[in-house]
C-alpha cells in the first residue's frame, strides 16, 4: 500500500470512528453500528474499505478486530493528531530541537496546557514548584527559582542545570545561594541552547524557538501527566550527555 493510499482510508471521520472504537475492543457488526451511530448500509460499506485496506478483518467468532497493520496506523495517528490540534502553535514554533526519537512521541504531549505571556509563565513556575528534584535547561538561568532552590538544596533533593557556555563567566549561582549549595548543584554546559525545558516530580515545561530562532519565552507547553514529564525528562537527558562541564 502506497501512503497516499493509507491516508485516503484515514481521511473519513466515520472510518476513523471505526478503528478507534475497535481498538477498544472486537465487535459484532450489529454491536458495532450501534456504538458509531451509522447505519447498516453505511457501516457495510466502510467496513469493507477497511478491510481491503487490511486494518480489520472478520474472524470465526463473527467479530471485527484491527490488524496488527491497523493498530499500528492507529498508534501512529496520535501524533498527527496532536500536531493538528495545535497547528496554530506549531506554525509559529520550531521542532528541530527536539531529536527524532522523542518528535515521534510528541502526542505525549497532548494532556499538556499551553500558557501565554512571561508572567503567567513565571506565576505558573511558582505555584508548582515546591517539591521533587529541579532539572532546567535554557539560555538564562532562573534566578526566580533561587529561593525554592536553596530549600530544596537544603532537603538534600537533586539539581540539574544545563547553560550556555557563555554563562560559565557571569557566575549564575551567585548570591543569595550560599556557597555550600552552590557546590551541590550540576551544571553543565552547551555551545548554544535553543530550545528551554523544566523537568520537576510534580510538573514539566517546555519552551520551543519561535520563527526568529530565539526561544519564545512568552509561550510555554506546561504538562502534569506522567507521560508529559517522562517525555520532557528524556529530551532533558538526551541533551545532559551532550553537555560538558561548566569549568
């Protein structure tokens, strides 16, 4: 099957409908019309396309399930519907960042709430960064977070810091950061660093460069799911190895 094939069987709604559903769990074809509201002329019809596209098949106990090539379509789809959802962001704001592993994965970011505006995007900071260990990845350093970081150096939980080179220089973690917990926090370093990255146990942000190829620090994707933060923590790591001491 050619791809412009597979996406002509994915561009009906009601064929779409079907899989979805189906995903769930095999259905009669009588269960099946009931739960995707069409008709038995309708249905017939759209369940023979899918199954000449082999996503479904009729097995011996009169059901219909997905294929293996069906569910892999199906899972494959999240993605695409995510970055529809949010084209008006995606078109204003660059992925090349992020590495092609994770841009595959970039529906685990679906549950995630885009906030607007430097101050609401610091205000959320606050509010949800209480506890846990602190990961930060940017071209500047928070010096917001300065005071809930040294409690949290205190309760002996960890940090992480990702900076440009430059920094290195501008002593980031000067005061009011004693110097016993400056000594506790690693930092390390990138030649350039476009794109920002909160990693916490209770929140995750993310913040992409926009058309200028600066980081747009007036939007950012906040996520408190599990799969936000564990998506947000791999794309923190991924640069971590790339990094090199602040020395």
């Amino acid at each position: 099957m050619k791809v412009y094939e597979l996406f002509t069987e994915l561009s009906s709604e009601k064929r779409l409908g079907i899989l979805q559903t189906l995903d769930e769990k095999p259905m009669t074809f009588t269960s099946l019309i009931k739960e995707v509201d069409m008709n038995s002329t309708e249905a017939s019809r759209q369940l023979s396309r899918l199954t000449e596209a082999r996503l479904i098949e009729k097995k011996g106990d009169g059901r219909y399930y997905n294929t293996l090539f069906g569910k892999l379509v199906l899972s494959s789809i999240s993605d695409l519907n995510f970055i529809s959802e949010k084209s008006g962001y995606f078109l204003e704001h660059d992925t090349a960042p992020i590495p092609l592993d994770l841009l595959r994965q970039i529906d685990a970011l679906s549950k995630g709430e885009i906030v607007t505006g430097v101050y609401n995007i610091l205000n959320t900071h606050e509010k949800l960064s209480k506890k846990g260990h602190f990961w930060y990845m940017s071209d500047d350093f928070p010096r917001h977070h300065l005071p809930d970081i040294e409690k949290k150096l205190e309760e002996g939980l960890e940090i992480r810091v990702i900076l440009p080179k430059y920094m290195c220089s501008t002593k980031p973690l000067s005061a009011p950061l004693s110097e016993k917990n400056r000594k506790k926090i690693e930092i390390k370093v990138l030649d350039e660093i476009k794109i920002s990255v909160i990693v916490s146990d209770n929140f995750s942000m993310l913040e992409l460069p926009g058309q200028d190829g600066k980081i747009d620090q007036n939007t950012a994707i906040f996520g408190y799911d599990d799969r936000f933060r564990e998506w947000c923590k791999k794309l923190f790591q991924y640069y971590w190895t790339k990094c090199y001491p602040c020395t």
